[in-house]
C-alpha cells in the first residue's frame, strides 16, 4: 500500500510540474504582476497607517540627542536658515551645522543687528546703523553703506533688499541689488503717501510691498502700495503698480508667502494679495479682538488674540491663503514667541514648549529642565533645535 501511495504522489509532482511548465509565458506575468500589486497594497496600507499614527500621536516627553556649547556673549542670536543655524551678533556672523561645525564666518562691527531671511539668503543691518551685509549659504554676497539711519530691512531670494531709512525730517525707501549697489531710492513723506511701517520684498526682487500710515481728515489711514521694478512698472509714476487704502486701520506687518502672495497684517484682521506683476487683494478677513501675534508659512495664515473667557489665556485662529479658517484653537501657555516652523506651529517662554500641528492638535506641551530657553524650532522629522542660554541642543519628543 505504502508503494502504491509513493507512486500516486510521485505521478500528481511529475504532472503539477509538467503543467506549470505548460503554462503560458502570460500567464506567467499575470501572476507576477498580481503578486507585484498585493505587495504595493500591503506596503501602501502599512505607510498609510504609519502616517496616520503619526499625525495624530501626541508627545509627552522629550529626549536629548545632542549637545554643542554655545560661545558667552550675551548678544548672539540664532536662527534657521535653510537646514543650518545663522549664528550673528554685533561682531559678526556665521553659518553652522546643527553639530556645531563652522560652514563660513564673516566679521564685521554693529552697534544694532538685525536680520531678515528669504530661503537661504540673508540680510544683517545695524538698526540706527548704516551698514548692509548680504549672504547665502555659500558667504558673503555684497556689503551696503546708507546715508541716512536704517530702521527696517527685507531681503528676497535673489539678494536684493529694502531698507527703510530714517532721515529726521523725512523717510526713504531704498533698493539695492546683491552686491549691494543701489537700484532705486524714494523719498517719502508723512502727508503722501506717508510714513512706511514695514517693507516686504517678492522673491525675484521684483516688487516691493509697503505699509504706509497717514491721517486723513483727523482718521488714521493705512495704504499699501506696490513698487514693481520689472518691465509692468517702466511706465507707472513711481514704479507703483497697484495700491489699497484702509480707514481707521494700522497696518504693522507686511509679508511675502511665495513667488506671488503677500499679506498684509493689519490690528482687525488681515489682507491676502495675489500677482506676480500687479497684485491685487482677493481675502479681506476681519476679527473683532485685538491682535497680539501673528505667524505664518506658504500655506497658513495664523493670528493669536487675548481670550476673554477665564480659563484660557489667547485664543489662535489659522486660515489658508484662500482665507478659509483651518482651525480655532485656545491656548494656556504664556508664550514669549510664536512661529510657523517646518509645517508646524511651535511656541516657547523661558522653561516652557509646545507644538501644534496645522489641524490644531496639540502635539507637545511641557517644561524643559536643561536651562533658559531663548528659541525653539523644528529641524526635522519630529527633532527640534533648542537654544538655550549657553548650549544649542537637538530635542526630539518621544
């Protein structure tokens, strides 16, 4: 019997075996493509989960995976640029890895520095000073000396800045290329169209966006004019292309978001603009609270205002560049500074982080015990820079 069983299973191997090889060279790939597809599934629906788990998990703690000291003067700031830390204080600046290693250094002598970046491009401007230093990743680009004291600085893509100057008696806005040779200047004046609150520059240096404040009639009035020293501007009086008058609105903050949008942050609300050569106004989006902190990335449009409940301490409202509210969120943490990083929102004080996500899930909350904190950003997939008052150290929530 035990023959006869090993002949039968010796007979049905021969004949699967013949069989398979019988099969059609299409059948063949039929079959390796199913399986082809069953494994994208099965990797499709493992990264799909991952993702999910990710973007709803919360932290509640932290871990530090890197130290480096950071030099004694009191004076020197930090901030991200492009992967990398903007190391400056009055005595010079320099560019550095998270590890500490010195990519470049520039000296130079500043009673004020100030510094405005665009991507990897960078101004640093003496405040009440009258020098310029424009760099990349690479160094140092050009250097600028202005006759009149400067008060704001905005840099684009390119290099090109803007700088608002302070005459005494009278303002000027001037536009000076990488190098640092002046491309145009403009005197204003308090009556027309009156004195620049702030400067924002596109990221071709193309146009450049201001936010005047004038009185008119007794009432004050915010105008947001457009300076475009392309080829659409040759032929405008000024080279302003496209301007908007506010009554009874002050407008402290202006921005440019990408190759094309701009906003204006005015004290009830904000303003969204759209165009790369005339830009006009497409969201008007008012609030009835006093604005406290506004932040923002290419895609958010963040304001932070004082909650008038007990509880909470503000309440933060983030929009698209549509104008429609993404989330309403109340916050309880005394911040000191407030920012868009990396896709996220992240806040500091002294001893004290937290991190929201763009759906308003609050991702971490907590004290850090390594000391003062003076900045706080993301650096990476769930890393954080985290500088404190003599050390720069990565952080990672766990």
């Amino acid at each position: 019997m035990a023959n006869v069983l090993k002949k039968w299973v010796r007979r049905y191997r021969k004949r699967a075996a013949q069989a398979a090889r019988a099969q059609s060279p299409r059948r063949r790939r039929q079959k390796r493509i199913l399986k082809l597809i069953l494994l994208l599934i099965v990797v499709a629906v493992a990264g799909m989960g991952n993702y999910i788990y990710n973007r709803w998990k919360v932290y509640t703690g932290y871990k530090i995976l890197a130290t480096s000291a950071r030099e004694e003067n009191a004076s020197t700031k930090y901030i991200e640029v492009d992967g990398n830390l903007f190391r400056y204080n009055g005595e010079g600046a320099s560019l550095e890895d998270y590890k500490g290693t010195v990519i470049w250094t520039y000296p130079y002598e500043m009673q004020d520095p100030i510094v405005d970046v665009c991507g990897s491009t960078i101004v640093v401007a003496d405040q009440g000073g009258t020098s310029l230093a424009m760099f990349d990743e690479d160094g140092q680009l050009g250097t600028a000396q202005t006759e009149k004291k400067i008060v704001k600085v905005c840099v684009s893509k390119q290099g090109a800045v803007a700088v608002i100057l302070d005459g005494e008696d009278d303002t000027w806005i001037n536009f000076y290329d990488a190098k640092g040779s002046l491309i145009a200047e403009n005197q204003t004046r308090v009556d027309d169209p009156g004195y620049p609150l702030d400067i924002a520059v596109s990221e071709d240096g193309l146009l450049i966006m201001v936010a005047y404040q004038f009185v008119d009639g007794g009432e004050t009035t915010s105008y947001v004019a457009y300076y475009n020293f392309g080829t659409a501007g040759k032929n405008q009086i000024d080279n302003i292309v496209s301007g908007y008058q506010y009554k009874g609105v002050v407008i402290p903050q202006t921005v440019y978001l990408d190759a094309s949008t701009s906003v204006a942050f005015r004290d009830d609300g904000f303003s969204v603009f759209e165009g790369k050569q005339i830009p006009k106004e497409i969201v008007n989006v008012s609030v009835e609270q006093e604005i406290v902190s506004t932040f923002y990335d290419r895609e958010n449009i963040g304001i932070v205002y004082e909650d008038s409940g007990k509880d909470q301490m503000y309440t933060m409202q983030v929009y698209d560049t549509k104008g429609k509210e993404r989330f309403k969120k109340d916050l309880s943490i005394p911040y000191t500074d407030i920012r868009m990083s990396e896709g996220v929102i992240v806040m500091h004080n002294d001893s004290q982080v937290c991190v929201v996500d763009t759906r308003g899930v609050q991702k971490f909350n907590g004290n850090i015990a390594e000391g003062a904190i003076e900045d706080f950003f993301k650096i990476g997939r769930n890393k954080y820079a985290l500088i404190l008052e003599g050390a720069v150290g990565i952080l990672k929530l766990k």
